[in-house]
C-alpha cells in the first residue's frame, strides 16, 4: 500500500507507536529517520541534520520509500575512557548513536 509521508505519520501518531520511521530519499544514499516514543516525534536525523534542520530540507526532498521499526529508539551513549579515567559526552562517532 502507497501512503505520503504526511500519512504515515500521521497514522504512527494516532496509533501511538514508538519506533523509527526510516525513509529513503530520491537520488540519496541517506535516510531521513524519525524517531517517535509513543506516538510523538522526538527526534529526527537526515545526513548530518538534526531536528528542526531537516524539517526545513523536507519540502525539498523527494521521498521514495519508508518503512518502520516498532520498537527502535535513539540512544545517546556516555563513553568512559579507561585509560584516563575520564567521561566522553556529546562526541559525534559511530559508536555515540545506535538504534536498538
């Protein structure tokens, strides 16, 4: 079945899942992911955007595919260097963001 992205929203809203919304862009190897915690979104990431960002890129993106995964959530992970003894936050690495 063939929705726009507007819808799929929409319905993950209503039906207050939390999961990630994973959508393939024309022409990009990227994803524009959103990331909603019972129904509401809390975070969205497209390349190296966040947020507020890519809401602004949407409306020049076209939107070939989605698909989401029930379940799956942004972490934010606090490394702890055991050379040093010393905590690492906010440091952009693969590691730092997982979905689980």
């Amino acid at each position: 079945m063939n929705k726009n992205l507007g819808d799929a929203i929409t319905e993950i809203s209503a039906a207050r899942m939390t999961g990630v919304l994973s959508v393939s862009i024309k022409n990009d190897n990227n994803q524009l992911k959103f990331f909603f915690r019972e129904g509401t979104v809390y975070h969205v990431t497209y390349s190296s955007c966040r947020n507020l960002e890519c809401l602004v890129r949407l409306g020049a993106l076209e939107v070939e595919r989605g698909f989401f995964i029930l379940g799956a959530r942004w972490k934010w992970l606090i490394h702890h260097d055991t050379n040093r003894g010393h905590h690492h936050q906010g440091q952009k690495s693969e590691q730092d963001h997982r979905m689980e």
